[in-house]
C-alpha cells in the first residue's frame, strides 16, 4: 500500500510520502510550484465539463466539439489519488470525490484542475495520520459531520462529509453527494448527512465493544 507506520513512547504515525512522490512523478508534476489547497474557491470540474459539452443554442453539426482527455489517464488518476484518500489523507477526500465523477467524460480544463490536485500532494507529501497516547477522552469516538448545500452546480445535489476519530486520529473518513433529489435548504441537507453519520458511529461504538473497548457513554457527534 506504500503506507509506512512508525511509533514512539507516545504517537502512531502512518504517512505516505513515498507513494507521494511515486504519484507525483508519473504525472510530472514533482517539480511544479505546489499550491495549498486541494482546489481553489469556485473551481468546479464537473461544471467545467458540462458547460463545454452542453450544446449552444446557435451551434451547428459543423462546430467542433471540446476535445476530450484519455479515459484511460483520468481513471489511473482518479484511482491515485482515491488510494491516498482510502489510507492516510482524509483531507483529499472532497476532492477525490470530485475527481471521481470525471472519469466518463473530462475535457482539457476539467484534466488541468485534477492535476491541480497533484499540486497540493507535491505541498503537503508529510501529511498522515497520528494517533496519541493519553489523550483527553482515550478509547472514545468523536464524530464530525457536515454539509454543503448545492454543491454540484449541475444537479443541484449537497455533499456530505463525516470523519470519526479515536484516540486523536481519524479512523473512518467518507465524503458523497448526498442521494435523491436535491435538497431546497441547508436543514434538509444536515439531517440526512447526521443520518449517515450515526450510522457509521453506531457500527464502531459496536466493533469497539467487541474489542473490548465499550464506550462509557453516548458519543457526541458534533
């Protein structure tokens, strides 16, 4: 997986920096000005691709159409970075998702924004996961859940977003559109993204109890 863990008295580390850099020099991009941002406000590749594909009103069959990228060079990438977000990088997750509608049709604009992405891999090659010793709250879960509401411009669609941490580490990382139709307030957006996110804390308050490590009370979900 290229994941390397190391441990001191106090810390577990997982970190993927060489697979970071494996990524990054396929794509050649190892040497280009990293940005610090996954992708910037306002970008949106879905968007892009629709509105280069979408017929104009005054078009002809004659007009030519954006071209393309590769199928092939949009999955491997997608896959690469969905590899990264799967083991060590909850921080790419909203933008693996992203990357991931790409892979049927993305044209040249939408291509330069995922590899954008690569950009801030090349910035923050460190980044991982640490779990602590003697924590605050050891042994018990903290869920985070949020969405957004609107969030593909085109279906109307909200994403949500929920990250559950034990011992001062993510565990359980998952970011989707949400499914149906698209909700008309954040409200209604919120609720089903909580929905969600209890579900996932139910299954590890239930895991952690078969381990051995029931939790003490209810498990707030902020």
């Amino acid at each position: 997986s290229g994941t390397y863990i190391s441990r001191d008295s106090n810390h577990t580390y997982m970190l993927q920096d060489a697979y970071s850099d494996q990524l990054t020099t396929k794509w050649g991009v190892q040497t280009c000005d990293p940005t610090y941002q996954p992708q910037q406000h306002g970008e949106d590749m879905y968007k892009l691709t629709y509105e280069a594909l979408k017929p104009k009103p005054d078009s002809t069959l004659d007009d030519e159409k954006p071209k393309l990228h590769d199928k092939t060079e949009v999955q491997s990438l997608a896959s690469g970075i969905g590899w990264l977000v799967e083991c060590t990088r909850p921080d790419l997750m909203f933008a693996r998702m992203n990357c991931s509608g790409m892979q049927q049709k993305c044209t040249e604009g939408s291509w330069k924004l995922m590899k954008n992405v690569l950009r801030y891999i090349v910035h923050s090659r460190s980044y991982g996961i640490r779990y602590s010793k003697g924590t605050e709250f050891p042994n018990t879960l903290i869920t985070f859940v949020d969405a957004s509401l609107h969030t593909c411009a085109i279906t109307g669609r909200a994403a949500y977003c929920v990250i559950i941490f034990l011992n001062g580490g993510p565990i359980f990382w998952k970011c989707k559109l949400l499914p149906g139709k698209p909700s008309v307030s954040t409200l209604e957006a919120e609720y089903p993204a909580t929905y969600f996110a209890t579900n996932e804390t139910v299954y590890f308050r239930q895991l952690l109890y078969e381990m051995g490590f029931p939790q003490a009370g209810p498990t707030i979900i902020y």
